[in-house]
C-alpha cells in the first residue's frame, strides 16, 4: 500500500511505513488506519493544529460506536507510530494503552475437531460449490490445514517453487516477518504431489498451490466462507449466525491432536513445547499458549500418564 500522505505528519507517517515494510511486515490493515489518521488531520478543519494529542482525541472521537477490540487495534497502531516519532523527538506524543477500551474477549471459543468431525469435512468436500478441480483443492487445502497447522493466509500463498517434496516440507513466509521451513509427513507428500502432476495451474514455479481455476490466488474471504460452509454441511456449525468452529480452529486441532500423541508417547512436553512453537510460526511459547486447550481426552491421557507415574490404581 503505497498510497501518499498529506497530512504534517506524512513525512513521518511514510517513514514509519516503509520502515514497517523493509522489516517485512506488511501490517496493511494498520497501514489502512493510519490513511484514515492522515486524512483526518488534512481535512479543513484540523490541518491547521499542530498538536498531535489533540489531533488525535478528535480522530478517536469518530469511533465510539465501533467495538471495543477495534479501537483498541485503531490505538495500537497510532501508538506503535508515536513511539516511532519519539525515536527522533524525546517529547513527542504518545497515547496510553488505557484510552481504548478494554476488549471484552475473543467473541469466539476455539473449538478442536475430533477425528470424525475430520473425515466427515474431507468427505464434504465433493458437495463444494465448483468444479472437480475445485472440489479436489479444498480436500486438499483441509487436509494441509490440519496436517501442518498453517494459517489459511499461509496457505494460500503457497507457491510450487515453496514445496520441497523430496525433503517433505513448505517455505512459509515471509508470514509475520519472518521465513522458516515447515516438514509434514510423506503421506501428505503423496497428495501434493499427486495434485501437482494432474493440476495444470501448478504447472510453473510462480504459480499458486491452491490457486482458483484461472490460475489467480484463491481470496482468502471466500475460501474461510467456503469452509463454514462445509462445517454447516457436516453439522458441526449452526445453519446462521457466527457461532460455531471457524476455519482457524483446524490450527487449534492440530496444536492440541500433537499435544495428545505427546502424551501417548511418554514426551517431554517442556522440552517439546519450543518446537511446536518455532513450527507454528510464534515468537515465543506465549503465541503458543492461545492454541493449547485442555480437552476431555487430553486430560484422560494425562490422567493415564500421572497414575503410571505414581503408580496408583486405577480410580473405580
């Protein structure tokens, strides 16, 4: 996004985005607010205010209707370049956490998939809206999803030249600002590569994995309601409203199914823990935590596992 600003703080505004991209963070959606910022502080009626804080309180004043988790995401990226100005001016502005409202939650609960509820969905997708070759490219889109535990963005901008099948492994990125390598089994190997040989689209290293039939990039909007739309086929999501598994909770399944054969195998789980979450992309086990659910068979596993441990017998 490379649009112009033309506010007093353009300058500054254009510095701090393109120091943002040269990281290698994309971060549109907060580029996109401080477009909003900008023409906001051009407009007539406050081009002529040189106080940034007042400037802003006016803008946030706008959005007193809006949820509390997006003011709080409209502040954090205003907030995140004021402490970049700071860096230049000791004394500049910068907005404290507290005049967002605090969100309330996340408006949804992870929901983690059983084995059949992942076959029913594979099965499902014959009844995709489409052609064969778009029915064939979102089995196999669920099954990387839940196999690798990738972001459906991830996932979606996977290029051939990115697989490696003979080492059995995608190049992810650069997602979040970083690029790392993600292995899968050879069984899933098999199926891309089946996809690849009878896929024309797929046909050149720049060309999209799961791309639609003309050859463009899947849009990421469509694919997450193509999904719900299978969740409600099988049951699993009820016929409206936004209640129900989304398509991220393929991710949670696949962080809490690994933790489960952790458990069955006798593993370390503080020592495994860091590699399921440099696998998942985080930065830190704290990204890791949001994915790790106590399940009902989770805990029966565990409980298993403490009474071999101490050697107790079996609760009647």
């Amino acid at each position: 996004m490379n649009r112009p600003f033309h506010s007093r703080w353009g300058v500054q505004l254009a510095a701090f985005v393109r120091q943002r991209q040269a990281s290698g963070q994309r971060h549109r959606s907060s580029i996109r607010v401080l477009h909003r910022f900008d023409r906001f502080a051009a407009s007539a009626a406050w081009r002529s205010n040189p106080d940034f804080s007042a400037v802003f309180a006016g803008w946030l004043c706008q959005y007193t209707d809006r949820k509390p988790v997006t003011v709080a995401l409209y502040v954090g990226a205003l907030r995140k370049f004021c402490l970049f100005r700071r860096r230049d001016h000791p004394e500049a502005f910068v907005p404290d956490r507290t005049l967002a409202p605090i969100p309330a939650g996340p408006p949804f609960l992870p929901y983690v998939f059983s084995a059949a509820d992942l076959r029913r969905i594979i099965a499902d997708t014959a009844h995709v809206k489409g052609t064969a070759r778009t029915q064939r490219c979102f089995r196999l889109l669920v099954l990387v999803l839940y196999c690798t535990g990738l972001r459906i963005g991830e996932a979606l901008n996977l290029r051939q030249k990115d697989l490696d099948l003979t080492h059995a492994c995608f190049r992810i990125g650069p997602s979040k600002g970083r690029i790392r390598w993600v292995p899968f089994h050879r069984d899933l190997a098999r199926e891309l590569d089946r996809w690849l040989k009878e896929d024309r689209a797929c046909r050149q290293p720049d060309a999209f994995v799961f791309a639609r039939d003309d050859g463009h990039q899947r849009p990421g909007k469509n694919t997450a309601q193509t999904l719900r739309f299978l969740f409600r086929r099988c049951g699993l999501k009820p016929a409206s409203g936004r209640t129900g598994p989304r398509c991220h909770d393929l991710r949670h399944t696949f962080a809490v199914h690994r933790l489960q054969r952790w458990y069955h195998e006798g593993r370390d789980l503080h020592r495994m823990l860091p590699w399921l979450s440099a696998y998942l992309g985080h930065r830190n086990l704290l990204g890791t935590e949001h994915y790790l659910h106590a399940t009902p068979e989770l805990l029966a596993v565990a409980g298993r596992r403490l009474q071999r441990q101490l050697r107790l017998a079996p609760m009647p």
